[in-house]
C-alpha cells in the first residue's frame, strides 16, 4: 500500500490534482490513501488519530478482519442473518486453516475471471469455474459440495468446542441449496420482483417494513438521549479541531504522507 500511495499514475496525473476550484484530488498516484485499497478482504487494527492504517497493523498487528465481499441480505432489517455470521465464521476459519501455496499471477486471473462469472453469471445453471491454472473445470455446484464437504468436517470439531450443532446446521441448511437454487437469497428476491413487476417496488416496501421495525423498536444498550448527547459531542469536538488548526491543507497533506508522494 505505501508503494501505492507513492507510485504516479498517467491515468489520475490527467486528471490534475488540482485547479482554480480547489483540490479535485489528493494526489495522482494508484492510490490516494490506504484506505482506497477496496480489497474483498482486508486486514485491520483501530488505528490511532492521524495514524495510517499501515502504521496501526506495524504498530500493533491484526486486530480483526473486515470481510467487505458480502452483499446486503434484503430479508433480515440488519442486513445479516445469524446463519451467514455462522458461515462466514466457518468459512474463515477454514480458509486460514487450509493449506495454500502463493498465488501466482496466472491463479489471480484465474480467480478473477471466475468472481466475474459468479457474479454475471451464478444463476446460470451448469456455469462452470477453472480451478486453478492447472485446466480442472468444474460446475459452480460441484465446487461448492467439494469445499462444505471440508467445511462439514471443521463444523463438527467447532461445534465441540462451542456446546451445540450450530455450526453443522447451518452447513446442512446451505449445502442444500446447491439442489435446490429457488432457496438461495437471489431466487427469492427475483420471485419477489416477477411478482411486484419492479425492483424498486419491492426494495420501497422492504425500507418501509424496516422503518417501522425500527421507529416501533425499543433500545437495547443505548438509549435516544444518548445518541442525541453524542451527536452534540460530536459536533462539539469537530468545532475544537478546525478552531485549533495551525496549518494550511498543503502543508498537512504534505506532513502526512511525507516523502511518499508528489502533489
């Protein structure tokens, strides 16, 4: 990332960074800051303020992993449901545990082209996926039952170690789907559409469900006057840092990225 943030584009330099509006961007280099680096998974640590990402991983390691690969869910008002946060639970566990070798530049594209196609395509039925440089082909299906298959086996030992058959249910429920397509997220959201003639209107009909879930809820670890005095707070300590600033813009970007990049 820091080689990034210090590496000039052609592309953004066209752009300009800036002109006599003001800045139309921090710089022209492949990355502006770190946090541009829109990765599907990314390791994190809380960082400090005024601290970069990179130096709060240097500075303290990996404090959690943001899975930003996850559409929303439209059938739960939080966006995801207890059996996802299982799998997902699952699904890294086993991906950590799982033996890999480095991905070569041949295997990324490989697995570029199948997200793409995943993502164009899933519903498609009988689409098929490259496993590899090596030529395997197999069906979206197929590769799925192959990875649960491993997934099972770890859900036994998680559910051991965490009382329950949680872990293994939820493997049994979404294995199934692999049989039978109209039980996945997608098929029942398209039914929907079909049925309503617009996905607008059903994406309306779901936000109001969800308003007045919310608007009728009650609070379970903060209550309204808490929300309302933070927001003040807030607003408070923003006014506290611009009336205690000393430097010009320039200056900070330049102090903040350093030697790393040219504006």
């Amino acid at each position: 990332m820091r080689a990034a943030i210090g590496t000039p584009s052609a592309d953004f330099a066209k752009i300009g960074v800036k002109d006599d509006a003001g800045y139309r961007q921090l710089n022209a280099n492949v990355l502006q800051i770190e946090n541009e680096l829109y990765a599907p998974i990314r390791a994190k640590r809380v960082a400090k303020s005024g601290e970069k990402p990179s130096e709060a991983l240097e500075r303290g390691g990996v404090e959690y992993i943001e899975v930003r690969s996850l559409d929303v869910n439209p059938f739960t008002p939080t966006g995801i449901d207890e059996t996802q946060a299982y799998f997902l639970d699952l699904f890294l566990t086993w991906s950590v545990l799982s033996e890999s070798e480095p991905m070569t530049d041949c295997e990324l594209q490989c697995w570029r082209e199948n997200w793409n196609k995943i993502v164009l395509e899933g519903r498609k039925p009988g689409l098929t996926l490259q496993i590899g440089c090596e030529g395997e082909q197999l069906t979206q299906a197929e590769w799925g039952k192959r990875v649960f298959a491993d997934l099972a086996e770890l859900a036994v030992l998680m559910d051991k170690a965490y009382g329950g058959d949680k872990y293994q249910s939820v493997c049994r429920e979404l294995s199934s789907w692999f049989e039978d397509p109209d039980k996945t997220l997608s098929a029942r959201l398209l039914k929907q559409i079909i049925a309503n003639e617009s996905i607008g209107k059903v994406g309306l009909s779901i936000a109001a469900q969800n308003k007045e879930l919310f608007a009728t809820g009650g609070y379970d670890a903060f209550s309204e006057q808490a929300f309302i005095d933070e927001s003040a707070a807030s607003l408070s300590r923003q006014k506290d840092v611009e009336q205690g600033d000393a430097i010009s813009f320039e200056q900070y970007l330049a102090e903040y990225f350093g030697d790393s990049v040219s504006l």
